[in-house]
C-alpha cells in the first residue's frame, strides 16, 4: 500500500536480536493450539473485468488532485553500517546484460529467456476508468498465469493477457475519454470497477470510493480457478478513513479471467492482537499476501492500530480453496493471530509476533506438501522493529541471522464444518542480512537534465509556458526551491518477499546490505539480495527444519532489489529482481535458482531506458528529505515447465519538450501535461509526475 501510515511504521524496520552463529540451528518452536474461527468471507456479488460507469473527466473538473493523500514524507531507516560479504558475490564490471556472480559449479539450469513485453504502466494507472483515479507509486507487482492467460494487477488496474502479450479484455479505448479524447490503456481496467466500487474519485464531483491497493493473485492448477486478492480501505467522500478495511477476494468462475467473477469480503479490522491496552484496534489489514496448499487458500496481512504507533502482529487466514472455487455463498475463515508466538533465543521466555508472514505458493498439482493433514508453510523474517518492538517502535540494531519457519496443519480439516488447523512456528538460524543502502542510478545525486523532465521542470525558471516563465509552474501554485536531484530508489527494508514452496522446499529472499568483494577484499556497500532454501517437515508430527541452502545474490557496483522466486515442480528456479548501477537505468533483471549450487548469473530481462522520474523522488512533491519509491514487491509464476516474472523497471524514455508539448509556448502534442503520447493522444508513455513500467517476462529454467 502506498499509504504514509504503513509506510511510516514499516520504515522503522529494526531489531535487537543479538548475533549468532551463522550455522546455528535455534530448534525453537511455538505452537498455537487454538485458532480463532473469524467471520466467514461473504459472497456479495459478481463481476467481469470491465470497467464501471464514470464521468470523463477534462478541463471542467472539480479537482486536479493528483494524489490520493496516502504519500509518504518519512525518511528511509538508515543502512547497516557494518560490512556483509560473501566471497561467491561478482568483481569487475561485467556486461549490463549478462554479469557472472560467481565462479565454480554451474547451476544444473541456466534460464533461457522464451519472451516479454510490457505491462502495466502509470499512464494506464492514471487514465483507466476516465482518469477518474490517482497517481500512484510504487507500483505493487500481482501475477498470476494458467489456461494459456497472464493476468498482473498493479496498484490499482489489472489487466488480462495471452501469452505473446496480447490483452484479451473488452478494448475500452473509445469509451475511456479524458480531457475530451479516447485514451488506449491497452484495455486496462481499474479495481474498483472490478471489485464492483464507483471510481477511486470522481473528477467531476470530488467525491471519493474506496481505496483499493495492495494486489495479490495466483492462479490455481487443481481447482483450475485465479484467485485476486485486494485491500479495501472504506473511505468518507472527502477521502478519509473510517477505520473500516477489508480483504476483497475475487475468484473466477472458471479458467478463464477474461469471465466471470465471484466476490469475497472479509473484514480485517478488529483483528490484532487485542481491542485494549497495548496496540488498541481498530487496525488496518496491512500488506495482504497469498499462498495456497491443497486444501486451502490463505492471505495473511500485517495488523497496524489506526489510533497509535505500534504494531499488532501478522494476522493469518486460512479459507477453504474447495469453497471459494465453488462458489459458496459463505465460506468459513479460520482467523489466526501470530502475537506472542515467536521465541526470542536470548531472552528465555521472550516472544516476538510475526511480521510479514508470507504464505507460500506451489507449482502444478503435485507439489503440496500433504503430511500432517495437509500443510501450508510460510516463511518470515525478524530484523524489523514491528518483530523486535511490536509496542513501543523503538529502533534497534538492523540485522539479523535468523529467519521463522511457519506451518499451519491439518488444513484438510478446512472442509469440514469444524475446522482444527494449528499454527506452529521454528526460528531458523541463517547467513546475515540488515537494511541495504538506496540504489544508485544513472545520474544519482547530480541535477535532473533534460532527458529527467519532471525534476527539470521543477528546478526551471525560464522556459516560456502557458502559465508563465518557468516550468515549474505548471506543476505547482506557489513556487518550489529549484535544487532537486536525480534520485536514489528505494531498496525496500528486510521483510521476506515471495515464497514458494516446491520439489520439497521452502524458498524465500529478501533485501539486504551486502559488500561485493573485489580482488578477494570487501568492496562498497550495495544493496543485494539474501535468500533461503529451507528443508521443513511436520512427518513427525511437530515442525522442524533445516537450512539446505542459503547465500547472497549481489555483484560490485550493483543494485538488486524486490527479489521475487518462482520455482518448478522439479526444483528449477527463477529470481526476478529490479537492477540498477552507475550507468545502467532501472532495468527487471533475473538469475536462475537451485537447491544444489543455488544462484547463476545476473541477466537483464530488459534494459530500462530512463532514470525514475517519479513524484516520491523531489522534495518539492513529498517533502524533505524525498523518498524514493520504488517496488514494495515484485512477482514471479509458475506454469507447467516455465517461470514468469514481473518487476519494476523504465520502459520508456521522453525528453523534456515532448513532456511539455502544447503547455511550452510553440510547443505541440497532447493536451494532458506529460503523457508524451503526441498530437494524436496516445497511448502516452508516462504522465507528468512519474514513469514508472512494469515488464513481464517468460523463462525456461
């Protein structure tokens, strides 16, 4: 979600944890006997990916508003300041399209590239439904694909495609005019037409709906169905928060995403880790991610209170998948609070709640693990201060060498009507990770030229426009300091990101520091990836685990961030990632995966083509100092024998007089400041305050 409060609390992201061995196996465990039967999701409605009934918005319009009032003004946590090294991380430079990591065995696959294209872009972001939505970034990546479709949802639009890259949705261009032209979003269609809401905001009118964010899908091989979950925040129509928030799940019909539709609604609000004293609710449903096993489908989300600072745990719920694909019109939920079920090793009797819980996905029909009554493992990480300082927030050392194993059992017993899942949970001793340092990007820290337009525009004082001498003027009312730079993107925190679990595996990465090492000696701090192939089992009744595999993906000079892991039935595995360095733009990069010498060279899936020129880089949008959103998560799928991936990344490239067009005197093009999408109006390539893309990319491993 790109709103300030959960960004403001992730951004605390710490821990206490002191240093343990690297190899140390805690053999900890907790186990929840009880799980808490929740509301169950509702049936409540039916729907298609078509878009809703709007009012075209253009030059009559209420507000010009641009963002949704969830921006982020917090600064990052700072970045570890000690030295992460592994002696596999690459030297040298290496080429931008392929950059060996390490020498040594070779990986028993070496992805083979089989396509791409483009997806999701801000331009479709911002213009589907009539422009009746918000500028929004970063993007948050969903990606699911089965039945010969790929279906990505990004922030707030989704869209459904073949495989060559072909949307298979209802073509909208000549109904979707704003500013009184069609506008091509490549037949995009907005979230809260699909979850059946009116539109983000209604130009004409001012009035907001709900605010839908935070995307997440699979697709389903046995029941043959898609899953897409949301979070759905209830809103008054100036635009501010009840408190009341949702888990909006949509299933398909069939195995066709281009159909129809079922609508779930689960309410998350009260559920945390109590409704008094410490951390009181209402609380906000934060981060909402997806698995499934053979029996179930579970999201889990990250508990924040709306009233205070803190945090309330990861909150875990557990949905027959037999239900749901069904159709039914009640579906139970076992509801699942983690608080108070992590041990801390240094302080016997101290727990911890989860934070960032990921449920793991699996590939094909054969892959769930069926001990136990059946089982869904999740994987987490504890160098966050929502872990270590769940109440008080206070911020800790930023590192940790441990990561939690988590299992929920007896998952068959979600088809009955008396559900008896139990929830246990293994602390893992791990290689080190800490909060990596921003990415560098070309041009990072100097003055945004021209091929920059925004930053440009914003520190110009004399170009001739529409509105006067100065750029800046077409952006602003009252005028800004003229001293921006071009940025450094985020690099995320150290919360896990995408699990899967296959071939009898848990996979998991997440961000971290890491120090390249040059001829044999530590070099700067870079922002690298940890990942984690973890051996788990409940065969004997209890959880236990161990380490298989584990290491760095990093190279000097380089950026990796948002990793993401898809991996075959048969073990073959893909990392997506987003790559920067010195001199290659944002580009979505990617290396294979195994559980016997685990990661293979850095490829670029596409190379970016511009520097990120979004509003969360300019102190002037955000505030001082900027943050620089960039990510939250990437995806990656399985189908069959292939692996897709989607990241962040600049697709596209606009000088500053396309950018300005008819708002430059003299100049031409289209009359929506910033699309550079010419006289003719489209498709633009970007909108006047961002550019972020989105690329799709399909891999043999």
């Amino acid at each position: 979600m790109g709103s300030s409060r959960r960004s403001r609390l992730r951004r605390i992201s710490a821990i206490s944890v002191p240093v343990l061995a690297l190899a140390a196996a805690l053999g900890m465990s907790v186990t929840q006997a009880q799980a808490e039967p929740g509301a169950s999701a509702r049936l409540v409605g039916t729907s298609t990916a078509t878009t809703g009934a709007f009012t075209p918005s253009g030059d009559g319009d209420v507000t010009q508003v641009e963002f949704a009032g969830e921006t982020d003004a917090e600064a990052a946590t700072a970045p570890y300041a000690g030295i992460i090294t592994d002696r596999s991380l690459s030297s040298g430079h290496g080429s931008s399209k392929s950059i060996a990591v390490r020498s040594g065995p070779r990986a028993k696959s070496n992805p083979a590239l089989k396509g791409g294209f483009d997806g999701l872009n801000l331009y479709q972001q911002r213009y589907a439904r009539g422009g009746n939505q918000f500028t929004v970034e970063p993007p948050d990546q969903a990606l699911c694909v089965g039945n010969g479709h790929v279906l990505e949802a990004v922030n707030d639009v989704l869209n459904v495609y073949d495989t060559s890259g072909a949307s298979v949705l209802p073509d909208n261009t000549a109904t979707n005019i704003v500013s009184g032209s069609p506008r091509n979003v490549d037949h995009a269609v907005d979230l809260n037409s699909f979850f059946g809401y009116a539109p983000a905001i209604n130009r004409s009118t001012g009035v907001r709906a709900q605010f839908v964010t935070d995307p997440v899908c699979l697709f389903d091989a046995a029941t043959q169905r898609f899953f897409v979950g949301v979070l759905t925040l209830e809103t008054r129509p100036n635009g501010s928060f009840t408190t009341v928030n949702h888990i909006d799940m949509a299933v398909s019909q069939s195995a066709n995403p281009a159909g129809s539709w079922n609508i779930y609604r689960l309410d998350v609000t009260n559920d945390g880790t109590n409704t008094g004293g410490a951390n009181p609710g209402p609380y906000l449903g934060d981060y909402p991610h997806i698995g499934a096993d053979a029996n179930g489908v579970y999201i889990t989300t990250n508990a924040y209170p709306w009233g205070t600072n803190g945090f309330a745990g990861a909150q875990v719920y557990a949905l027959s998948k037999a239900q749901l694909a069904a159709g039914a019109s009640s579906v139970t939920t076992v509801h699942l609070d983690t608080s108070g079920m992590v041990p801390v090793p240094s302080e016997a009797g101290s727990t911890q709640p989860g934070f960032t819980v990921w449920p793991a996905q699996s590939p094909g029909t054969s892959s769930f693990e069926t001990a136990a009554g059946g089982t869904e493992y999740f994987l987490s990480s504890n160098a966050a201060d929502e872990a270590t300082h769940p109440v008080s927030g206070s911020v800790g050392s930023h590192q940790s060498n441990q990561v939690v194993v988590w299992a929920l059992t007896n998952t068959s017993s979600l088809n009955t009507s008396t559900p008896a899942v139990s929830l246990s949970a293994k602390v893992l001793g791990s290689e080190m990770y800490a909060i990596p340092p921003k990415a560098q990007q070309l041009g990072a820290g100097s003055a945004p030229t021209t091929a920059t337009p925004q930053g440009f525009c914003i520190n110009d004082t004399t170009t001739a426009t529409i509105a006067g001498a100065g750029c800046w003027r077409l952006l602003f009312g009252g005028q800004p300091a003229h001293n921006e730079v071009v940025s450094k993107p985020d690099s995320n925190d150290t919360r896990m990101q995408q699990v899967m679990y296959a071939n009898g595996k848990l996979w998991g990465a997440l961000d971290t520091a890491v120090n390249p090492t040059v001829d044999s000696v530590p070099g700067p701090q870079r922002a690298g990836i940890a990942w984690f192939i973890v051996k788990p089992s409940v065969a004997s009744g209890s959880l236990t685990a161990k380490m298989a595999l584990q290491g760095y993906l990093g190279r000097a000079g380089a950026d990796l961030t948002y990793p993401a892991i898809g991996v075959t039935p048969s073990g073959r595995g893909v990392m997506a990632f987003s790559y920067t360095d010195d001199t290659t733009f944002p580009s979505a990069g990617y290396a294979s995966i195994d559980a016997l010498v685990g990661t293979g060279p850095i490829s670029i899936a596409k190379e970016g083509a511009a520097t990120d020129d979004g509003f969360t880089s300019y102190k002037a949008q955000v505030g001082d100092p900027p943050r620089t959103r960039w990510g939250d998560y990437s995806a990656a799928a399985v189908d069959g024998s292939s692996v897709w991936i989607a990241s962040e990344y600049v697709a596209n490239a606009c000088n500053y007089t396309t950018w300005g067009g008819p708002f430059f005197t003299g100049g031409t093009g289209d009359n929506l400041l910033g699309t550079c999408a010419g006289a003719s109006h489209g498709p633009g390539v970007r909108t006047a305050i961002g550019n972020w893309s989105t690329r799709v990319s399909q891999l043999t491993p």
